[in-house]
C-alpha cells in the first residue's frame, strides 16, 4: 500500500491513466456519436492529458516541480469541452500539489476538492450528468470515507467506486444521453483514467492486447517538387567542449542566439552548465548543424520536415494579407480550407483550419499570427468554446473576445457585418452578439443509429435536423428534409436570407431542389450558396 506520493510516483500514476484511456479510446469515441457521427471524446482526452504527461518525462522524486509543469502543460494541450474540463481538474490537483515535497492522504483528498472546484469554474452553466457529476461525486465520497481511508490506494479506490456509480445515473440525469443509450463520454474517460491509476498503484499490468495503437499515417504520395515549403524542425542538444571553444567561460550566449537567429525562426535555446538545447525554423536545417557543432558535439539531433508535420497534424492556420492598422483583429476557426477562404475573404485575420476540436493551444497559436491590441474569436464549435476561453485568459499579448459563435453559418452573418472603422469595441462586438442572435440555424447529417429522441423516430442512415435544442425531424431524402426544415422555420419567423452551407456530398441536383422550393414559396427571400469541403454535416443552413 502507498501512503505518500512523491514525483516519480505521480508521474507514473498519470501514465497509466493515460495509457488505459488509450487503450478504451475507440469506446470513448463511440459514446459521442450523439446525434451524429462526430465522436471524439476519447481522442480529445487522451491528447489533453498526455500534452500535461509530456512535460514530466523527467520526473524527480520531489512532486512540487512535477505538478507545477504538469500544470502548466496540460491546460495548453486541452482540447474539446471534457478535455478543457478534465484539464482544469487535474491542474487543480497539481497546483495543490505544487508546494509539497510529497503527497500524504489528506493533502491528496484536499487536492481532489480544489481539481473539482476548478472544474466547475472553467464552466460558465455547469451541466450535471456529464464529466463534472462523476468527479464532484466520487470526491464527496473520498471525503466522506476518510477517516476510514488508510492509502493513496484506499483514495483511488473509493474515488473509482463512486466515479462508476455517477457514471451509470449519467443518463437519468441528462435526458439526451437517455435518448440516445448511452453513458457520459467525458464521464467515461475519468473512470478509465482512473482504473489506470489503480493499477499502477496496486502493482497490476495493463491489458495491452486490447489497445490498438495508432499512429499519423502519412501518404508521402501526396507531395511533389512544389509541395516541400514549410521548412525543417530543427532541435538539438549540444556538448560544449574545450577543444572546440576554448574556455567555457568566453562562450558568449547573445552572440550565439542572434547568430542562429539569422538562420531560422522560432528559435529557442537554453543553457545549463556546458550544454545547451537548441529549436529552430529553418529551411536549411545543414547549415544549423554546421553552425552548432563549432562549439562542440551532439548528444542528440532531431529534424522533422514541417510539411509532413503539417500534414499529420492538420491545423493550417490561413493568414490574411495585412489590412493596415486597425485596433482589433478576428479569429475564427473552419473545418476546411474551402470556408476558411471564404472567411479570409470577409475580414477575417486568421482562421484555424481544422476537421477535429482545436486545443487552447492551437488557439493561441492562431492569436500569434494577428497583430492588434484587441482580438475576437469565433469558435464556430460548441465543443471548443471553453478552449476558447482557456486560451483566451492564457493569452497576453492582447485583450481577448471569445464570441459565443457555436457555428459556421452564424460566424458568416457575423463576419458580414462587422465594421473594420468602428473605434468604439463595446459597440462593435454588441452589434456582433445582436447579429448571431437574429440568426437561425440547422445541421443536416445522417444518424448513424435506430433510436428515437423525444418524438422523433429516427431509422439508421436517416437525415436528421439538429438545431441548438436538440432533433427537429428526420426523413430519408437529404433536399427534402432540408426543405421541410426550411419551410417549418420560415412558417414561424420568416426571413429575408438563406445561407446554404453546403458539404462534399451533396449534389448540384439536390441543392437545386432546395433552392427552388424556397424561391417558389418564398418570393422575396434571397438564396445564397456556399462551398464547404464538410463531410459530416450534410447541410448547414442558416437563415436571417
């Protein structure tokens, strides 16, 4: 039985958290389908906690180091609403953490308080019966338990046994996992977390034989002679010696980091004792080697080709050319290079291209690319606002404006109003709110399962309608649907624009369809469409 934790030990802990969810990710990502086939709970979570595991490969025996980097890291890497989530739990925790040589078992129950307590603040309209029921309950049973409680072992062990009760009520107590038959996703990933943690600390091996490792698989096909030009990735760790430098002492550090710098960009280099660490941009990454190892030799080189990089990682961020000054800047976020250049096109200054929820660090890297003193970010993902958000409070370098933008068609409305000459901000990013709120949307994509949500019967493979509350409607035929969809909306609020959002498969024959049954009904209603490369949402139709 372990009663104290001390740095090695948590890092271990945290890894075979992460392995075990790593080896449940294809589960965790299946519970998500809800209403369609967007799941990627597992993945999101996996990918926020190693970001935070990364950063402690190092670990000592001392844990105050080990959390606090820990800490830092994990909130950079959180992607989607469970992982900004979880991510502001488990930094709860280190930060607690991050003034003790080790860990006892009242200081870790105490810790377990403040991960929840930070949790629910990330939240701005906490949501029971989702990641922060399971964590909030298990933890109120530690704390009630604990004069019982004799280990680290006991905690985990009572954490874990009330994390998987929570997780069964989940859907009693959010009605659309009850539709749906299925259990929190978020939820899930923190009981797997944890039978991780449970396992390390109790002695036992992971079941490897279940996890099916994946990897970025690149087609080298794909590049050609034009196709080589984001440059080489360039890092390495140097040993300075004496036959090469002389006396350690005349090594002059400024000189040697503005001298790379005329090789690359994002350089970035630390000095301890005699070795020094080295990352640079460069597309001649031989001439960087041939500058290092005049001061010495290499314990260890790595160079990574951008292009392919940029390729397994798909988060291309397009950059508008320079607009003059102007006291704000907009960031928006699109699934595809397609609408991404429709809305450099409208004013945007950067969009994040991305087919999968973007992290809080992929956002700050977005905000990186703009130049102003104010920037407003458009989501365009109700599962990327809160790293949004976490960006945003991370983020410097500029006052940050998360708009409350949960999709495409009302980023388009938005983008098309906003005044580049407006001085007063408050003014303009009124005007913004006002103008996504008189904007109406719906999400046409095919249900991937047989079920039935509140009165809708839904068949596999049928089209269904999804507004902000939830299914509208289903049908067999894609302009049909879309159609009756309209028209509903219209018979209650008609309006003067319809923006087709229109993905890869659908045809000119369907959306020829729809348009015309607009036009027929609706005389004065003007029909606009637009290209997108989505293959998850059929439609997005926005109407204004």
């Amino acid at each position: 039985m372990i009663e104290r934790i001390n740095g090695i030990c948590y890092k271990n802990m945290i890894d075979y958290g992460v392995r075990n969810l790593e080896i449940h990710c294809d589960l965790l990502n299946s519970l998500n389908v809800f209403p369609v086939p967007d799941g990627d709970t597992g993945t999101n979570l996996v990918m926020t906690v190693k970001n935070g595991l990364k950063a402690i490969e190092d670990a000592g025996e001392d844990i105050a180091p080990v959390a606090k980097k820990f800490a830092q890291a994990i909130v950079f890497g959180a992607r989607g609403n469970s992982g900004v989530i979880s991510s502001q739990f488990f930094k709860g925790i280190s930060e607690y953490f991050s003034t003790s040589e080790n860990v006892d078992i009242e200081l870790f129950s105490c810790a377990l308080e403040k991960g929840v307590n930070a949790a629910y603040e990330a939240v701005a309209v906490p949501s029971e019966g989702t990641i922060l029921t399971v964590i909030r309950e298990a933890t109120q049973a530690v704390k009630e338990n604990l004069p019982e409680i004799e280990s680290i072992n006991d905690i985990v062990d009572v954490f874990l046994k009330q994390a998987k009760i929570s997780l069964e009520n989940t859907p009693e107590l959010l009605p659309v996992l009850k539709d749906a038959g299925v259990v929190d996703s978020g939820g899930a990933g923190i009981v797997y977390f944890f039978e991780g943690v449970k396992k390390y600390l109790d002695g036992e091996e992971l079941d490897l034989a279940k996890e099916e490792i994946k990897g970025n698989y690149v087609n080298y096909a794909d590049f050609n002679r034009q196709s080589i030009f984001y440059g080489y990735c360039t890092e390495c760790l140097i040993q300075l010696t004496d036959d090469k430098l002389g006396i350690m002492e005349d090594f002059d550090k400024d000189g040697f980091k503005e001298e790379l710098s005329k090789l690359g960009d994002s350089v970035v280099t630390s000095f301890d004792d005699s070795k020094v660490r080295v990352h640079i941009h460069s597309i001649t990454p031989e001439k960087v080697l041939e500058f290092c190892h005049k001061f010495g030799e290499f314990l260890s080189v790595k160079i990574e080709n951008m292009s392919v990089q940029h390729t397994e990682k798909q988060k291309e961020i397009l950059v508008a050319a320079k607009r003059g000054e102007y006291s704000f800047a907009v960031v928006a976020v699109a699934p595809d290079r397609l609408l991404g250049r429709t809305f450099i096109e409208m004013g945007a200054d950067a969009v994040l291209i991305s087919n999968e929820n973007v992290s809080s660090e992929d956002y700050i890297r977005a905000m990186e690319k703009v130049s102003a003193t104010e920037i407003f970010v458009f989501p365009n993902n109700a599962n990327t606002v809160l790293a949004a958000m976490q960006a945003a409070k991370l983020y410097e370098k500029a006052k940050v404006t998360v708009i409350g933008c949960k999709d495409i068609a009302k980023c388009y409305s938005a983008l098309a109003i906003i005044d580049y000459d407006e001085e007063n901000i408050e003014a303009l990013i009124e005007a913004v709110n006002d103008a996504i709120s008189e904007v109406y949307t719906v999400k046409i994509a095919k249900s991937v399962k047989t079920m039935t949500y509140s009165d809708v019967k839904i068949q596999a493979n049928d089209y269904i309608v999804i507004d902000d509350n939830g299914i509208l409607a289903a049908g067999k035929i894609l302009e049909e649907t879309a159609w009756n969809a309209i028209d509903e909306a219209m018979k209650k609020d008609e309006k003067s624009i319809v923006n087709l959002f229109y993905g890869l498969n659908v045809s000119a024959k369907q959306l020829e369809y729809i348009e015309e049954s607009i036009r027929e009904k609706y005389i004065y209603t003007e029909v606009c469409k637009i290209p997108t490369e989505e293959t998850i949402y059929d439609l997005s139709v926005s109407l204004e």
